[in-house]
C-alpha cells in the first residue's frame, strides 16, 4: 500500500467530497495552509505596529494599519474555509502557524515608523508572491473557485502594498 491511499483520522473524519481528487486537494489545501499562516502572521504584525505607532504621523499611520489589519484579518476565515470545502484542513494553533508561515515575524523593541511602514511593504509583496504561487496550483489543478478568490486577495494586498509605499516614500528618489 502507498503512503498516498493511507487515510488519516482526520482526512477520514473531516475529509469532504471534491471531484478535485487527491493530490489537487493535498497540494491546493497544503498551499492554502501556509497562505493562511502567513495572513496571520502579517495580521498580528501589522497590528504590532499599529499598537506601537508614534511619531508627527501618529493619527494617520494608526489608522491606515487598522484598516489593513481588519482587511487582512477578513482574509483568514474564507480561506481556512476554502481549504475545507475541497477536502482538506487547515490550521490548529499559533504553534501550527509558526511552523507553516513564511513571513518573519518582528519581535523588535521598537521600530521606527518609516522602518514599520517599510517592513509591511515588504511582507505584502512577500504575500502577494505566495498567493500567485497558490493560483498556478489552482491553474494546474483546474480549481477556478480557489482561483477566484485568490486573485480578489491579491488585488487588496498589492493596494496595501502600494498604500504602505506611498506613505514612507521621500521626496529624494
């Protein structure tokens, strides 16, 4: 017997009917796993840094981070849901996002505003890589559902990476 027909309890258990087949379900529910730890990841960052906002900006900086945050913490549900409606599972616990994120977290002290700003930037785009990655899946597989949604996200993560661009840009460039 191949390791590919063992079932596990869970897939025995929780497993939902798909005409997706096994490998689109493990690969597409898999990437949806770690898509979805990394949207927690930024989401607790984001708000990190909304809670840690200073500066003349102050007012503005905080709530265009409570805004992302909210966008983003919007994200989570659909696509744990997502992964389930094709047959898979998805995450447990913050130790289960720690083990499948990919964006790195910022456990800093302090950081400056333009150094938050910048850094957001960054893992947006990191995101938006990781979701394009997910949508060849999705292509590959024939997954136009996961598809569709994924290109809505991908669309409101390059607005907030444009929105965080904007916003620590110097008038030197």
């Amino acid at each position: 017997m191949s390791d590919r027909s063992i079932i596990s309890p869970a897939q025995r258990q929780l497993g939902t009917p798909t005409d997706l087949g096994a490998d689109a379900t493990r690969d597409i529910s898999g990437g949806l796993k770690a898509l979805l730890a990394d949207v927690f990841a930024l989401y607790l960052k984001t708000k990190n840094f909304h809670w840690h906002m200073s500066g003349p900006n102050f007012r503005d900086y905080h709530l265009l981070l409570d805004e992302q945050g909210d966008q983003i913490f919007a994200m989570t549900d659909p696509i744990a849901e997502r992964a389930r409606k094709i047959g898979g599972t998805t995450i447990r616990s913050i130790s289960d996002i720690s083990s499948h994120q990919r964006l790195l977290d910022n456990n800093a002290d302090y950081v400056d505003p333009q150094g938050m700003l910048a850094e957001l930037h960054g893992d947006n785009k990191q995101l938006v890589a990781e979701m394009r990655s997910v949508h060849a899946l999705c292509d590959e597989y024939g997954d136009i559902a996961t598809a569709s949604l994924i290109e809505v996200w991908i669309d409101e993560t390059e607005r907030r990476a444009w929105f965080l661009y904007e916003s620590c840009r110097t008038g030197h460039m």
